[in-house]
C-alpha cells in the first residue's frame, strides 16, 4: 500500500532493492523537490471550480469578493447547482462563467485554457482525480480537506506535483483562524518557547447530518464511507495548525503513530431512536468508532494527540493546543499560560486583561490587516476568507503558496495510517517521508 509501483526510472533500475511494506522505500520524480517552487504572475487568476454545493458554493460567494480573481467555470452533477453559482457569479462581477454538469464535467474544467486553478470541492473520493489532471494540464490544483484517504494517493499528488512543477495546496481552512494563527505568531515569536507537544482534534456532533431524512432514502455518502471503515478520517482542521507551528516538514516531520477507537456504537442507537429499532438504518452495521485517540510521535521527539469525534452529543471543539518550554497556549476558549521567568507564573491561565493583551499585541498580521474584512465576509469567522485572499495574492505576486503538497500528502496520511493501527490494537504505524528528506533543509512557513 506504500508502494503503488515500480519505479520506472531506466537510471535505477536494478539499483533500488525495498523490503516490502517500507514506508520510506526509495522513491524519485524527474521534477525534483517541490518545497517553495512558484509559479509566474498572474495578472489575473481564472478559476475553474469542480463541485459546487454546500462547500463549493460558499467558496463561490467568497470568491467573487476578491479583486484580481475571475470564476470562469463552474461544474456540478446537479443542473440546479450549476446555474446557482453561475448566477451568484453574474450578478457579482457581470459575467456569466461556463458550466458544466454530469460526471465527466471536470474533465472540462480542467482541460480548459482559460483556466489557471481548479478549486476542488467533490466528495472524498473525488479528490484525488481532478487534480492530478490540473496538474497536467499546468493548472494549480487546490482541494478541500482530507486531500486522501489513501497513503497510494497522497504519493500520487506528490509525484504529479513534482514532475509537473505545478503547486498543489489542500484547502485547510482552520490553519487561518484568527485563533490558530496567533498561536502560529506566538510559537514564531518564541513566546512559547521550544514546543515540544501539540493538541487537536474535530468533535462536531453530527448524527443528524450523516442519515437522510427517511428510512426510506438512500444512506449518505458520509454514512457509507463509515461503512467498512475506522480510524481518524477527518483529522487535518485540528492536525494541520499544530503541524505549522512544529515546522513539520520543514525542520521536523511525523515518524509513526498509535491509534485506538471506543466502540461503534452511538450513530447506530441514534438511528435506532430516530428511525425504529427494526429500520433499515437502525440495523445498518458500522465499523467506525465513535472516538478516535491519536498520538503521533515527530522525528526530533515532540507528541501530537489527533482525535475525532461525531457520534456524540458534545460542543464542538478543534482543541488546539501547543505546549512549549516557556508556556503553553490554547484554543476553545482561547487562552494562555506564559512564564514571566523561569518558574514564574505559567501555572494558572492568563486573566482576560491580561489575555486580551497577549492578543493584542501578537494578533497575526493577516487578521490585523484582514479581519474587519474576514468577519463580515464570512466563512467560518471570516478564516475561509483569509485563506482565500491568500493564495489569489500568492499567485498574483508568484510566491509560494502557503502549504505544499508534502502538507496535503501528510495531513491526510494519518487517515489510512490511524485505521491500520486501530485494526491492530494500536501498533505503531511509520509516517512515509513524502519530502525524502526534504524537510531537513525546508525553510518554516511565513505568511509575510
């Protein structure tokens, strides 16, 4: 499962010799690194955007509020969604884009010369496809979150992304909340000192969400991806912030993690409640845990605990948290404990004058100079916003885009990775290097 294939390259062949099921077996793209490469200018960024219902068509209204950014295509499975966007687009900026429906429409969109980025928001399992496609094709590829659920995919994006020299971000949204990103400051700043330890996760209640309104329907793509399934699926909202602030790949990456799940229960008793105990839903058998407890171990010894809940009636929470040698920092509620010298203080949380300083003066510049803005276009608190502004400046200005692909291959690595282990009573499961051995010399990330 590590190893889609053969490496074809004539140079080595006979040279490379991998045990089977390494997860760092040798592998090489004629493209070279990835790490930092950008494209030129744009004068203008033309998007093509692939899938545009709940997701896609909020994406959509943010979009048409940057300047120097033109929505030129459109395609959905459902005509109605179609014409729903094309017409927000119109009546926007005056122009009606392409559209596209049926299941052969993103070929289209990302055949397209007036295209220069897809904008992905299909299905899980419609990740992967469009992208590699964009990519060679020369159109940037940016898609929703997790990239994959499969480790063969994520080296499918990195290998494409390299030999083609085109970038490939995964929209991971919360990585630019106003939250997430003063703790990304603070970490930067060395406020919190050397991190040595990281927390997040997504507990977000959503039974209701995961069957149809009656017995009779069909089950929902998120109910049949429970199907059969275990592990953390969903792990980059919470995963990805901590990952930044830990430099991983880009000074540090994952090593290996364990993983173990509670038992599969909570979603069939919600059905069993809702529906009858003798329904069609109420006796649909499912194999994901309720909760999934993830520890990742890094290359240079820190510790990240991953963890996803939905099957339970609980707040939500992302539950960020980075625990440093000078302090430690925290989300829902925000909060801080900071040493004012050693062994100073740092054992209770900052009182709210005190906090609300703290904000004050290490509030990442992006909300500085964005979240009036942010706030009143929307999108989770205004952080969807921000993360768009961001790669439409990057690309207008041929900067790196702020995540790369090697973010996008191991956040999302985790999914495959974190069932295998909970199948095996917690073995430890190896992280692949995406980067091989990249990551020593990568520069951290800076949203300047």
């Amino acid at each position: 499962m590590y190893r889609r294939d053969f490496l074809k390259s004539a140079a080595l062949v006979g040279v490379v010799a991998a045990a089977d099921g390494c997860a760092n077996a040798f592998r090489l793209s004629p493209g070279g690194m990835a790490s930092g490469f950008r494209m030129k200018p744009m004068e203008r960024v033309r998007v093509g955007m692939i899938g545009v219902g709940s997701r896609g068509s909020a994406a959509v209204r943010r979009i048409v509020e940057i300047d120097g950014v033109d929505i030129v295509a459109v395609c959905d499975l459902v005509q109605e969604r179609v014409e729903r966007a094309r017409k927000l687009v119109k009546d926007a900026k005056g122009k009606e884009p392409v559209g596209y429906v049926g299941v052969d429409g993103w070929k289209a969109v990302c055949d397209s010369p007036g295209v220069d980025v897809i904008y992905n928001c299909t299905s899980w399992d419609w990740h992967l496809r469009p992208c590699v496609r964009a990519m060679r094709n020369g159109k940037v590829a940016l898609v929703e979150v997790p990239g994959s659920l499969r480790i063969d995919e994520c080296w499918e994006y990195v290998e494409t992304c390299e030999e083609t020299r085109v970038p490939c971000m995964m929209l991971e949204n919360c990585v630019y909340g106003e939250d997430e990103m003063l703790m990304l400051n603070l970490v930067q700043k060395g406020v919190i000192g050397d991190v040595v330890h990281g927390e997040g996760g997504y507990v977000h209640y959503g039974a209701e969400y995961m069957y149809p309104k009656t017995d009779a329907e069909p089950p929902t793509w998120r109910l049949e991806e429970k199907k059969g399934h275990t592990g953390n699926a969903y792990p980059t909202h919470g995963l990805g912030p901590v990952a930044l602030a830990m430099d991983i790949n880009r000074g540090d990456r994952f090593d290996y993690v364990v993983s173990v799940g509670s038992r599969a229960y909570s979603l069939q008793d919600f059905a069993r409640r809702k529906f009858g105990a003798d329904s069609k839903f109420g006796n649909y058998r499912l194999d994901y845990n309720d909760i999934n407890t993830s520890i990742v171990k890094t290359v240079r010894g820190n510790t990240i605990m991953v963890q996803l809940n939905c099957a339970n009636p609980r707040p939500y929470t992302r539950m960020g948290l980075v625990v440093g040698t000078k302090g430690t920092f925290g989300t829902y509620p925000a909060r801080a404990a900071i040493e004012s010298s050693p062994g100073a203080v740092g054992k209770t949380w900052m009182d709210e004058k005190e906090f609300a300083a703290l904000r004050e003066k290490y509030m990442h510049p992006l909300w500085k100079t964005l979240g009036e803005q942010a706030r009143k276009v929307g999108g989770h608190g205004g952080m969807d916003f921000i993360m768009d502004m961001r790669w439409v400046h990057c690309l207008r200005n041929g900067l790196p885009l702020d995540m790369d692909v090697y973010d996008l291959a191991s956040w999302s690595a985790i999914c495959e990775l974190s069932e295998r282990s909970t199948l095996r009573r917690g073995e430890p499961m190896e992280f692949p290097d995406f980067t091989r051995g990249a990551w020593k010399t990568a520069r951290p990330v800076s949203f300047a």
